[in-house]
C-alpha cells in the first residue's frame, strides 16, 4: 500500500503566532508616547485645538529634540524645513522645561522664523487647582 504525499500547507501556526503579534502590538502602542517627558512650566491658558499632530520642539537639559529625536540648534533649521516640505501646513510646538533659560526658547524660536514657520505654540501644564 503506497502513501498519499500531503501537499497542503498548513497555516494553523502561521495564524497563531499572528495573532499573538496582534495582541501583543494592540496592547504595548498604546504605551509609546512620542516625545521626552518634560516639567513644564504652568500657566492659566486656553487649550487651542490642534487641526493635525503638531511637531514637537522640546528643550531639555540644554539639549534640542525635534519629535523625540536629538539634533542641536544648528540642524533645527534644516529638520524643521524639511518637515515643512513634506507637511506645509505642519504647526510647531515648543516644550521647555521650567528652569530651562528663555535664551533657549528665544533661539529655538529665531531658527523657526528664519525657516519660514510662522504656526509656533508653546506648550504650558495646566496650573494647580488651589
């Protein structure tokens, strides 16, 4: 008696570990926050309502971040344009800590207007109910 050779693929394992991935990225995307965890300085302002996912200028330790991703002054310019060229109507979001300098805050903001970026917040927490 000769054997049937099985030719059929099987795809039980191949849907399980899918699955799993599934979950495992549904539960940890939630848990990435994009940026730097910052003390920011608190102020009584109105919450303006954002048409798109702001880029993100924060300053921290004396050092720049541009959405999370270290640069240094010089380059803010060049990222900056180049986030503008893909995203024109992109707006701009500078976070500093409370004890940063605001010679900081003014040169990040110099750099943005040189770039030709006129849509530039600052971001504040709110401040404490007393």
């Amino acid at each position: 008696m000769r054997r049937r050779v099985l030719s059929d693929i099987n795809v039980t394992p191949l849907v399980d570990v899918m699955l799993v991935l599934l979950i495992i990225f549904m539960l940890t995307a939630p848990m990435m926050k994009r940026g730097i965890v910052m003390d920011l300085p608190r102020a009584k302002a109105t919450h303006i309502p954002l048409k798109s996912v702001p880029v993100v200028i924060s300053i921290k330790n004396g050092k720049y971040y541009i959405d999370g991703r270290r640069t240094s002054l010089a380059f803010l310019d060049v990222e900056a344009k180049r986030i503008l060229s893909k995203r024109p109507k992109a707006q701009f979001v500078i976070e500093a800590e409370r004890n940063t300098p605001f010679e900081r805050v003014v040169k990040a903001l110099a750099v943005l207007r040189a770039a030709g970026i006129t849509r530039v917040g600052i971001a504040t927490a709110p401040e404490r109910r007393r």
